[in-house]
C-alpha cells in the first residue's frame, strides 16, 4: 500500500472511530438534532458546491426522491440514532453495537441468503457476533431506561442496514458525492426542522465549555463527514472491499480507549467480552461473505 492509502486508512480508522468522542463533547451544549441538522447540512452544502465547482450535474427529480429515501434510513435514522442515544449511553457502548454492522448486513440481505446459509462457517460468524450484541444487554435488563436506549442503537443499526441494502439494490447511476450531498442536505434540514418542532433550544452561551462543544461540532462536519468519508469513497475504489470494512474493527477499539482517556468511561469486563466477540463475529462474516460473493 502506498503512502496516500495508508493515509486515507488512518483517516477512516482514527476519524470515524473518534466522532463518538466527538458527538459526546458536542451533546454537552448542542441538543441532538439540531447538532444533527448543523453538521449534516453544512458537511452536505460544502460537498454540494464542490460537485457545483466540477460540473457534475444535479440527478433528476425521480432520482433526487430514492436519493434522500436512501439517506432517511442512512442519516437520519442511522447515523442520527447515535447522536441521540449519545445522551444516554457510553460512546463504547454505542461503538460495540455499531460494529455488529456487517453482521446485520447479512441477516438482512435475503436476496443473498441461499448462498449465505449454506456456509457454515458464516452462520458461525453471524451466531458470535450477536451474542456479543446480547452481553452489552446482560446486566441492562433490571434498567427499563437503559434498556429502552439499547434498543434505540440497535434500531439505528438496522435502520442503516436497510438504507445500505437500498441503496445497493436500487443503484444511483450518479456521481457519489452529488449523491451524498443531497442526502446530507435532505437529512439537514429534516433534523433542522424535527428540532424547531418539538422545541429544542439552540445554545447561546460563550463560555469555554461551549466553545468545547463548538469545536466537537466542526470537528463532526470536518473530520467525520467530509475527511472521513471522502477517504471512504476513495478507498472503495482502489482497495478490496473486506480490506475498507476493517474500519468496523478498529473504530470501537478508537472509541472505547477515547472515551476511558477523555470522559473517565470504564471499561468493564462486560465491554471487553461483547466487543472480542462481535470483532471475531464481524471477522468471520467478512472472511466468508467475501468468499460466498466470489463463488
């Protein structure tokens, strides 16, 4: 790999698997989806007048619509759910449960099931990864709240599932970064607006704690949505897919050691366990899955 690949790597590694940290010090003053609506809609708009700058041209209206269906279930709901449940629970937390992805990526896709089910070994994968989803609820049960905001993340991650199974399905014959931008543009303004509708009050103080949270804020729109995921695109096409996908091992592990170092969170046993279990899970998943494909 050269240089500007292990880069891009790092940028993915370190960028995604620090947003948690980063939507966790935004939270203290920003509430959720108003600093959803911020970060998606500024983040969206730069994208936005950067396809502008190269020409690229806008989709039409009947594809504008599977666009921002796509990005609902995606941002919204998906990437969305992590900034709410934040105010609840623990960024390692919420980082182990997302690393369950590629595992809910394959339950979910039936249209690849006859070949999935017959490959042992990958049902093996998918049966260890979600039993380390179910240790992060082991001693949740008796705390209806915590419970409650467990499902949330779950939710979110399914909900990011069917937006990528949709959008793979239902191919956008557009450029990539049009096609993001309009999503983070639509899911902007949805937050915006869901925020002045139920009442959110935006933040007016200048104190150093909101400029901390200030700076969580431009940090989400710089590193984690246009670095970050520009470096995403970028790798898709000129590494293996299941090579990209590593990020979903690494990012917890960035999490779960920001949020002991930053905010004092601890690190249980229980949260070891879960996340061992869900990184040989999604392992396996990827191994397999990838070979599955190739046959």
């Amino acid at each position: 790999m050269d240089f500007k690949v292990i880069l891009a790597l790092l940028a993915l590694y370190l960028g995604w698997g620090s947003t948690y940290l980063a939507i966790a010090v935004a939270l203290e003053h920003f509430p959720p989806f108003m600093l959803a609506g911020i970060r998606f809609f500024l983040a969206g708009s730069i994208f936005f007048g950067w396809c502008l700058l190269q020409r690229i041209k806008i989709p039409p209206d009947k594809d504008i619509l599977k666009i921002c269906l796509a990005g609902f279930f995606l941002l919204f709901l998906g990437s969305g759910s992590v900034i709410w449940v934040s105010q609840f629970l623990s960024t390692g937390i919420i980082a182990i449960i997302w690393a369950s992805l590629p595992v809910w990526l394959v339950v979910m896709d039936r249209n690849n099931w006859k070949f999935y089910l017959p490959n042992f070994k990958l049902i093996a994968g998918l049966i260890i990864g979600f039993f380390g989803v179910l240790i992060l609820f082991w001693d949740k049960t008796s705390n209806n709240g915590t419970f409650r905001e467990l499902i949330m993340a779950i939710g979110g991650v399914l909900c990011f599932s069917i937006g990528s199974l949709y959008s793979k399905y239902v191919s956008f014959k557009n450029n990539i970064l049009m096609v993001v931008a309009i999503q983070m543009i639509f899911v902007g303004v949805l937050a915006i607006a869901t925020s002045i509708c139920i009442g959110e009050d935006m933040p007016t103080s200048t104190n150093i704690s909101f400029t901390k949270s200030a700076l969580g804020l431009a940090y989400l729109i710089i590193i984690g949505s246009l670095v970050a995921y520009s470096a995403y695109v970028w790798l898709l096409k000129v590494l293996p897919p299941i090579v990209v996908g590593t990020y979903t091992y690494i990012n917890p592990a960035v999490a779960v050691f920001l949020g002991w170092w930053f905010l004092k969170e601890d690190v249980t046993n229980q949260k070891i366990v879960a996340l061992t279990l869900i990184f040989i899970g999604t392992l396996i998943v990827n191994i397999y899955k990838s070979k599955t494909q190739k046959l």
